[in-house]
C-alpha cells in the first residue's frame, strides 16, 4: 500500500433527482502507483469528474475506502488536501491578475512566507516560460498560456500527487504537445499524475496504465498496448502493381480482402496481429508464390477503436460536462477548486 499514491477500494456515488436514485459511480476499484501517470477514460456521463472530485475532497463517496499520497480520505481529509493538487476542467486563473499575482496569490492562501512565496512563484514563472507575460494581466493570455499558468498555481504547494480534469480541452495542437512535456517533466520529477481525457491519443502518449469507465462501472484496465490487444481487427495491408500479381497473392494466401479505401483495387488487407511470428509466414507465403509486394504497411488496432468497440460512444472531443446533476456542478465547480489547491 506504501507503493500506491492512490488505492481505491468499492466506490460507490449516486445521486437523487427528480426521477429518482442515479448510479454515478458503482464498485470502483483503483491502484495508482507512485510516480506513474494513470488515465481514466470514458464517454460523456461515465463518472469520470464525479470520480477526481471524490479522490480530491469536494464531495464525499457514498461507500467504499480511499487512500491517497497513504492518508485515509474519510478520517484525514486535511492531509489529503495539502499532499495533491488540482487543474480541472474550467481554469481557476483570475483574469484580472496578472500571472505572478496569481501565483503570489496561491502561495499567500498556501501560508507560504512571503520571501518563499516570491521565490516559488518566480521559479514557477521560469519553469512554464511565463517570465515576459508575468507583469501582464491573465486575461491577455493565451489558452495554452492560461493552462500553463493554471498548472504553475497547482505547484505552489509542491503537490505529490497532481489530479488533471480534462487538461488539454480547447488547446491547440502547439499548445497540447507543451502541456505533454510539462506533465512528463512532473512525473520524471516523482509526482504521480491522475489524467481525463476526451482526447484518446493524449491517454496513448503519457499513461503507463489506463482504466475505462462506462456508466459508473470500470469495464476494461491495462496499458495502453494492454488495451488494444483486447480489439480485434488488426491487418497487413500490401499494395501490388497490377491486378494479376494482386490475384495471384491473394490466391497464394488463401485469405485477405481488398481495401474499399483503394481507389485502384490494388490493395489486399490480410488479418494479422501484427506479431513478428506472423509478419514472418506471410512474407514466407508470398516470396514461394513468387511474389512481391510494392508496399506493406502494418496497421494494429489504436485507443479509438477500443474506446469505440468497449463503450460503443463515439469519441467526439467535445467539451466535455460534469457527470454528477447540473446544479451540483454549477455550485461546486468554482469555489472547491481553489480549497483544494
């Protein structure tokens, strides 16, 4: 347990409407590893928001144990609050400050010494290539400037264990790939990220491990090649010249069909794993017919097709909104994030 950042055990979340008890969250079971960044993915409505918002303190679970950064979230919600941070989905920069203010701002409501304070924030500032814009006020930022800038406000306190609500949302390709330094940067440093995402390729290039969430329940866990291992459909793709040699192949292997997405026919996708072993046969299959092939290319099955085939939601990469009733949301949204950080 020493070794987890984060250990869940049976959570359990709903909520009462109008229409009666709604299930958020139903036997959730996570194990976090120290220093590693974790990803938890689902359709719109999962349980994804309602899950970082009990890890972090701003709304209690209905059952189930919670450990983070080794203190107990019922008996020492404290201490949880001072060993992580928060960057949720909406920011929390004040726009009228400018970037060190804000800065100086969370080091004040951190209790930092003001000598400290100033030096964290100026560290910070040189850290997320903020120190030309520190003078100016937020609003003037960029999108990408203000998520930098609203990641810097989370370390102040020096968090060991960073929750990121959909932190890419609304940024530019430029600006996203920024983001994936810095968070690769905090997790070579020792702290341990817990990241939701809309954007599948982002889970794909930062998570060591990956849960999915489907209504309220985890339906599939693994790293990312863990994950699409689980999908079939992954193929050969050869390219021929002419249709003769294409025939020919095609009869040699005894399978395969043509690429709809070819305009010219020319295309013959063979089922495969894309394993060594069987890239091998199929290459000793075609050099005995006599065959050649003008191009080959591998294609195995990526984070959308498993988010597709396990969810059956189309990955939209929308907005996403909270997943617990709207008017919880609107109340909780802006006044628990600065409590946590």
């Amino acid at each position: 347990m020493s070794e987890l950042a984060i250990a869940v055990s049976g959570l359990r979340k709903s909520y009462r409407g109008k229409d009666g008890e709604k299930v958020v969250l139903e036997g959730i079971d996570l194990a976090v590893p120290q220093g590693t960044i974790f990803s938890l993915l689902g359709p719109n409505g999962a349980g994804k928001t309602t899950t970082v918002q009990i890890l972090s303190t701003l709304i209690a679970p209905d059952a189930g144990t919670v450990q983070v950064a080794g203190h107990d979230l019922h008996r020492a919600p404290d201490e949880v609050r001072g060993a992580i941070g928060v960057t949720g989905q909406y920011s929390a920069v004040d726009k009228l400050l400018t970037g060190e203010e804000n800065l100086l701002l969370m080091a004040d409501l951190k209790h930092l010494p003001r000598r400290d304070g100033r030096r964290k924030a100026a560290e910070l500032l040189e850290r997320f290539d903020l120190v030309e814009a520190a003078g100016k006020p937020a609003g003037t930022y960029s999108g990408g400037m203000q998520r930098r800038l609203d990641l810097a406000m989370t370390l102040v306190g020096d968090p060991e264990v960073i929750f990121l609500d959909e932190p890419t949302t609304g940024l530019d390709p430029r600006s996203r790939r920024a983001m994936w330094q810095i968070v690769q940067d905090l997790v070579a440093g020792g702290v341990t990220i817990f990241l939701t995402t809309q954007y599948l390729e982002e889970a794909d290039r930062l998570a060591d491990h990956i849960a999915v969430l489907d209504h309220g329940h985890l339906i599939a866990e693994g790293t990312p090649d863990q994950l699409k291992r689980l999908i079939p459909g992954g193929h050969v793709s050869l390219r021929f010249t002419d249709d003769h040699t294409l025939d020919t192949a095609r009869a040699a292997l005894g399978r395969g069909f043509i690429d709809p997405a070819d305009d010219d026919r020319l295309t013959l996708n063979i089922p495969s794993d894309g394993g060594v072993a069987s890239l091998r046969d199929l290459l000793t299959d075609l050099h005995t017919a006599g065959v050649q092939p003008a191009d080959l290319a591998v294609h195995t099955p990526d984070l959308d097709d498993v988010f597709l085939t396990l969810t059956g939601s189309p990955n939209t990469h929308t907005q996403p909104h909270n997943d617990q009733p709207q008017q919880d949301d609107d109340q909780q949204q802006d006044q628990d994030k600065e409590t946590v950080r």
